[in-house]
C-alpha cells in the first residue's frame, strides 16, 4: 500500500516540471539555450494570457519560442529582444510590465490604495475616540412620556 503511495506521489512531482519547450527548439549552445529560456519566461502567451511562453503549448507561444532563439542566434541582446517583441506585440506581451509613464497607475495604484485605506482607518478610530459613549439625555417631553408609558406618575 505505501509503495502505491509513494509510486502515485512519484509520478504526480515527476509532471510538475514540465515545460512546453519542445526539443527541436532548443538551442545547442547551452547559454544561449539559458538565455532563451530566462527570456521567454518573461513573456506572455498571447493566447493563453496568464502562462509564460515557456509555459505554453500554443502555436503562437511557440512561434514566439523559436522567434527569441533566432534573435539570440543574430547576436541581439535580452534587451533587444524584448525591445523587438514589445514594438510588434506592446507592453501586454510582458509578463512584468515595465516602469514607464504610462504604467504609472498600474504601478502606483496598490501604494495609494494601501494609504487611503490607512488613512481613513486612522480617522475612523479617531473619530471613534472624540464621540461620547453615553447616549443624549431625554427632554422634558420625553421623559414625560416614558413616566406615562410606564406608569410611573
């Protein structure tokens, strides 16, 4: 029974690293290999939206794989590839997008969010601390009325 287990948990880890490289796309040289495979880890599938190209198993994706390799091939730097892909794709082809005028928002919106909730956390409880915790006391009438509600005349 524990052999079963642990042959069941064996083959369940065993998957977990596979990637969507096929081995006709590598490279032969092993660096630029690595270099590929950091650069298409930062790089959107189209397609699938939310996986890596290295992820993928998307036409495009390996359209995409095959494309950065031939780059590197040229001699371009991560850099320019990048460059090349976000000129053809944009910004939606990063998986991290970078820091620019237009990502202001994106970047800056989680701070403000986070100091707008401190802020008016920090006035509630403020504001908590200056109102009284005894209630107002009746008027006249009304403690006129309760006598006669509750027969206490």
């Amino acid at each position: 029974m524990i052999r079963r287990l642990a042959l069941a948990f064996f083959l369940m880890i065993s998957a977990l690293p596979a990637l969507a490289v096929n081995p006709d796309e590598m490279l032969a040289d092993p660096a630029l290999e690595a270099r590929a495979r950091k650069i298409s880890a930062e790089l959107r599938c189209m397609v699938c939206q939310n996986q890596s190209i290295d992820d993928s198993n998307a036409e495009l994706a390996k359209d995409l794989r095959v494309l950065v390799r031939a780059r590197l091939m040229r001699g371009d730097t991560d850099e320019q590839v990048f460059d090349y892909l976000v000129s053809r794709y944009g910004e939606f082809v990063l998986l991290k997008p970078r820091f620019s005028a237009k990502t202001l928002i994106l970047w800056g919106a989680p701070v403000a969010l986070l100091l707008t909730g401190g802020l008016v956390l920090l006035l509630a409880i403020r504001n908590r601390r200056l109102t009284p915790n005894e209630p107002a006391p009746l008027s006249p009438e009304e403690e006129a009325r309760l006598r006669e509600l509750t027969g206490e005349e």
